[in-house]
C-alpha cells in the first residue's frame, strides 16, 4: 500500500519525490515503494460563479443583486482541470492507503489541498506534513512526524471563511457598484479601507497649510548648540526671534547642566514577512509583491530560508540546537561576520527570540541549514538574503551600547544645548552596517558645570513646515498591520489590486489616488471603509483557526451584512462620471470611448459595458527591452515584417522568424509513414524529419 502525497506546485513535488525515493516519472505524478507524489499548479478548484447557480446571472443587472447561494458550490478550474483528473484518477488506485496533505503550511495551502480532496469525495485517512523550510533534512524530518489531518480542520474552516466571506462582499459590493454607474468599479473588504487610508492621507495633504517658523544655531567656544525651549526648538514668531538673536549675539554662554545617560539597544528579532517587505522597500525600493516573489524562490528553489509567509519574528525553543549549521552554512557569505560566532559554538545572546508562545503557525524568516553559494544567487535574490542573513546573525552579538551627553548652556536667559552620542559597544550593529544615532564629535563630555564660553555666529534661518507625506509602500504595509488588514500572504495582492484597478497610481515609490479612486471612495459604503470591520473579521478568523471561532455564525453574519451593503448602494443617489471618458465615439455602437493605461500602453475601450470594442491607442509593446535604456520596445509589423522600436533611442530591432512547431498529429503521421516505409531508418522525430525533407526532394 502507498500513500498519496499532494503538494502544492510541480518544482515542490519534484524535490519530494527525489528525497522520498520516488523515481518513476509520470505525467501527472512520480511514483515509488511507498510513495506516489502529485501536485497542484496553485488552486485546482474554486468557488462557483454566478452564472454556474443561474445563468441569468451571466448578464450584471442591479436588480438581480444580492446573489447569496444557500450552500457556496465548488468546481474545477477549467484550465488546470487535466491536472485535477489526473489527481482524481490516482485517488482512486485500489493501493492508495491514505492521502498526505504537503500544500504550503498555512491556511491558504490548507484550503488548495482540502478543496481537491472534497472534490474527488476522499473518504480515505488524511495525514499533514507541516514543514518550514524545503530541506531536505527539513523533508525527511516532516515525513518522520506527520500530523493528523483532523488537527488543521479549524484552519480549513478559517479559510473556506475567508474565501466565502470575499466572494459575497467582494463580487456583490463590486456588481452593485459597477452595474449602478456603469463603469468597473472594484470593492472589497480588505482593498476599500486600505484606499480609504491612502485618500484620507490625500486630503490632510491638501488640507495642509504650510506655517513659517524660525530656528537659531549659535557657536559656542568650539562647539555649535541650539535655542531650545521645553524640548521645541521651532520659533513662530519672527519678532520672538530677532529678540532672541540680539540677546544671544556677542555674550556669554554658561553651563548650567551636563546630563550623562547610559543607554542599551536590544538586537532586533529576526524578519517576519510584513516586516521584511518594509524593510525592502525602504532600502532597495523594492514593491511587496516583488519582495514576496524573490522570497519565495530563495525558500522554494534555493531552500536557503524558511517558510515566508510568517507573521512571527520569534522561534521555538527546540531550534537553538540548530543554530550552530544554520552558521555554518551561510559561512561561504559571512567569513568574517561568523567567524567569532562558531568559535562560541552558535550561541545566541538574544535569547528572547527563543519563545513558543508567540510562534504561530510559523516562526520567523531565518537563513536554513542548506549551503550557501552566493555566485547563485541574482542581485536582487542577494539583497534579500543579505538582509535576512544580517537580521539573524545580529542574534549572536551583544546588545549596542552607547552614552548621550546633553549640555545645557545659559544666554542671558536664553537655553541653548548640544547633543552627543559615544558608542561604548557598537555590539550588534557590526553587522547591520547601520547606526540608528547620527555621531558627531563635538566632545561635550570634557565640559564642567559653570563653564562659560563667548557666542558668536547666530545663525538665523527661516523655514516652512512641512505636510505629511504620502504613504509609500512600506508605510501602507505598516498600516496595514496595525488595522489587521489582509494576513502577510495578501498584503502584497491587495497594494497590487489597487494599482491594477486604477484607483491608484504608484508615482517615485509613493501612492497617490486617480480620480476615480477618489469618486469611487464616495460611492462605496461607510462601513466598508472602515478598517476596523475588516479587523474584525480577521480576528474571528483568527479566532475559528484557532478553533475557539463559530464558522457557522461569523458566515450568517456576513450574508446579512452583504445584504446590508447592496441594499444601500442600490438606494444611493450619489452620482458617478467616468473619469477617462474621451470625445471619441465608439465605430460599434456610437458610445463615447474611455482611455485606460495598461501594461501594453494606453487603449481605447468603449464605455458600453455590453460592447467589447477596444483598440490600441498607443502602438504595442512588446516583453522585448530596449538595448540601451531596457525599457520594452514597441512592435510594429511593416513591408519586412514584424519589428521593435525605442523611440526615445531610435532603436531599432527585427523579429526573429519563430520555427513552426511539428504537432502531436504531425508527429504521429511521420512515425506512421516512415516507420512502415523503411524499418532500418531511425525512429526519432529528427531522423524522420530528415527523410521527409529527402523526399520532398
């Protein structure tokens, strides 16, 4: 008897199978002794549409809104359904004993998993494998553990929650919208509030009126100090400051104060994956999605660290014993920084990160025992990598140590000071390359009380105060987290979806809203852009994972919440103008044309939701880069053909003619005709390909 081990993509069967001894390759699986290991191209099965309970509902009509399905059905993904057949085939293997769930460790591979197996109607044991990284220690160990299935039932029902409670909101808010203004308008529970955030901020910006104020520096002996009063050092008088400058010009500073602090700064716990994005963004610029994509190869294909969709930046107390390999392996990177480190046999100072309690399903991003080979990795890879590698070595080292020295100094009754900061121990900032504290060497610490020193160049300036600024990516990640807002896995989509949807535009790493993101913020229900609802469904989310939730409560809640919702919309007597509407009319049905950008340049499509007519308004671009500014390349098809062109650089390329393939049928009547003509010639595809070519001749 065999066990059926379902994982979640064809590259994480692959490295199952080769670990599990499973070498005989099949179209839809590998096969061993023991195991039979198959695998999902992401979801094979989804919630059912509309149109699949009613194909009335095919067309969007307002009127035909809420669409709230007594029991939500499932079916297979038309384009992966040769994979889900080939699954449900093997299912039914008289040898098959039990089925081992091996989808990612969390509730979205959870519900991949638990989806097919409803679908086929499993009826056989279910067992998990519940890893954390893809090594094949990591492998091997989980195969010698698995789980009960039933042990991650509350997770399933968490997620079948999830997907639920989006398909309502989400597809009824959304057809509400769009069919009541005819335009696509896109709304959901977790996207609308976190464009609500990104607008509010877009009217305390422009709500903002700038105030001038005034600063003093003066030079005191060799050192420079500022006006300070009750911690402000901002004037917004200017008559307060010409008084202040005439009593400070020319006379004589006294200490009155020195303040010595000795201060300690713990070593930050490792990287979660909000965490990291953030931190991402701000170094390298890099956008949430591209730093979950990079993330992601770094765990699946190059297994150097683990699980990454964690919101832990703590470890369990069993992985201390791992500390010392995990070093080891990453030396080849990190000679000089773990040198010390394995002398001291992996020890780590920070032992706080070491607590089960605050690991949820998963403990935080850290470097694997898998060996580290640097030259593998692309640039950005390394930049990734370097930052998690950094973050977990800063465990090993002490605590930063530093002294402040404030300096307080009397001008005829004006208080003027100085700072410093002298490092002590610079610890665990060895190896961050980064300190928090500007140093500067101003040496206060050889001042005494009563001290007193000539002023002399006041330095007067004027300034503005500045308005908030926009969020950048980090910042709405950060917003995000603090409202519960999506889980770390969907974060980086729902940023996507925004900009995707046009409600948002991504301009020099900063979000600013469209016009229609504006309008459609109008028009949308108070409630939905509201963070704390949304934060409230995650918590009983939370909560049913945790199987201290009611499923069957929080999605009654939810239906009558959707009604709730349409019910307002469909009364609204708000109004909506497509705010890319051109003077262009449609050739089809005579409606006016709305100018959208795309991925592939501007396009025109009409504003008749029921006529599909669409045309490209600015020429084509292809995936091909410009040699010289790597920006893609415009194709165009003329007398020689088809071609690119950078305009901006006058580059011009020809496209390569694409040999045509031979087809499956193609392929099948040269075997047939040659094989039989002549049985001595070979029987590869090349071989027959030849002949046929001699004939032709």
């Amino acid at each position: 008897m065999k066990s059926l081990v379902l994982a979640e993509k064809p590259s994480v069967a692959r490295e199952i199978a080769r670990v599990l001894g499973c070498k005989q390759q099949h179209k839809h699986y590998f096969e061993g002794n023991k195991y039979i290991v198959t695998w999902a191209l992401g979801h094979l099965i989804e919630l059912k549409m509309p149109e699949h309970y009613d194909t009335k509902y095919k067309t969007w009509r307002l009127e035909d809104l809420p669409i709230i399905p007594d029991k939500m059905g499932l079916k297979v993904i038309k384009q992966t359904s040769h994979q889900f057949r080939g699954i449900e085939n093997l299912a039914k293997r008289p040898d098959i004993k039990d089925c081992i769930i091996a989808t990612d460790a969390g509730r979205e591979g959870e519900l991949v998993a638990r989806w097919i197996l409803k679908k086929i109607h499993w009826k056989k044991p279910i067992l998990r494998l519940w890893i954390s990284s893809q090594t094949d220690k990591a492998i091997r160990d989980g195969f010698n553990h698995l789980k009960p299935g039933k042990q991650f039932d509350a997770l399933y029902e968490s997620a079948v929650c999830r997907a639920e409670a989006d398909w309502l909101i989400g597809l009824n808010v959304t057809r509400a919208l769009t069919t009541k203004y005819n335009d696509p308008l896109s709304a959901g529970r977790v996207q609308t509030p976190t464009l609500a955030m990104i607008i509010d901020r877009e009217k305390e910006i422009q709500k903002f009126v700038p105030k001038e104020y005034w600063t003093i520096k003066a030079q005191i002996g060799s050192l420079f100090a500022s006006w300070e009063r009750n911690g402000e050092k901002r004037i917004f008088s200017k008559e307060t400051a010409e008084k202040i400058h005439k009593k400070l010009e020319g006379n004589i500073a006294v200490v009155v104060s020195i303040d010595r602090k000795k201060k300690s700064e713990q070593q930050p716990l490792p990287y979660d994956l909000t965490e990291l994005q953030r931190d991402a963004n701000k170094r390298f610029g890099f956008s949430a999605k591209k730093t979950s994509s990079v993330l992601q190869r770094l765990y699946e294909q190059y297994k150097l660290v683990t699980y990454p969709r964690t919101d832990s930046r703590y470890l369990t107390t069993d992985m201390e014993a791992t500390m010392l390999d995990r070093l080891e392996a990453m030396s080849s990177g990190y000679k000089e920084e773990v040198r010390s480190l394995l002398a001291n046999k992996g020890r780590v100072i920070a032992k706080r990160v070491f607590n089960n309690e605050k690991v949820t399903d998963h403990h935080a991003i850290i470097p694997t025992e898998e060996r580290l080979n640097i030259s593998d990795l692309s640039a950005d890879e390394r930049k990734l990598y370097d930052l998690i590698a950094r973050r977990f070595l800063a465990l090993f080292y002490p605590s930063y140590q530093y002294e402040t020295i404030h300096a307080v100094f009397d001008v005829n009754g004006e208080i003027l000071s100085a700072r410093e900061t002298v490092v002590v121990d610079p610890g665990f900032k060895r190896v961050l390359g980064k300190s928090n504290d500007e140093l500067d060497n101003q040496q206060l610490g050889d001042l005494t009380i009563s001290q007193s020193f000539k002023v002399k160049n006041v330095e007067m300036k004027k300034k503005l105060t500045d308005p908030p600024l926009r969020y950048s990516e980090a910042d709405i990640l950060s917003q995000m987290e603090k409202f519960g807002l999506g889980t770390p896995a969907t974060r980086a989509d729902i940023i996507e979806r925004l900009v995707e949807t046009e409600v948002v535009e991504r301009q020099n790493g900063r979000f600013y809203p469209t016009k229609k993101g504006k309008q459609l913020i109008e028009l949308v229900n108070e409630e939905l852009k509201s963070p704390e609802l949304t934060a409230r469904w995650e918590k009983e989310l939370e909560a049913i994972a945790r199987g201290k939730g009611n499923p069957k409560t929080f999605l009654h809640n939810i239906r009558k919440q959707t009604e709730h919702l349409v019910s307002e919309i469909k009364k609204s007597d708000r109004s909506y103008r497509a705010h890319n509407l051109t003077g262009s009319k449609c050739p089809e049905c005579g409606s006016f044309l709305k100018e959208r950008t795309t991925k592939e340049g501007r396009i025109l499509v009409c504003s008749n939701m029921e006529c599909r007519f669409r045309k490209h308004k600015d020429p084509k671009l292809s995936k091909r880069r410009c040699p010289q500014c790597k920006k893609r390349m415009e194709i165009h098809e003329g007398k020689a053909g088809v071609y690119f062109q950078c305009r901006p650089c006058n580059v011009v390329e020809k496209a390569e003619e694409k040999k045509k393939a031979v087809t499956k049928r193609e392929e099948r009547q040269l075997i047939q005709k040659y094989s039989q003509k002549n049985e001595a010639f070979g029987i590869s595809l090349g071989d027959l390909l030849k002949q046929a070519l001699e004939d032709k001749e």
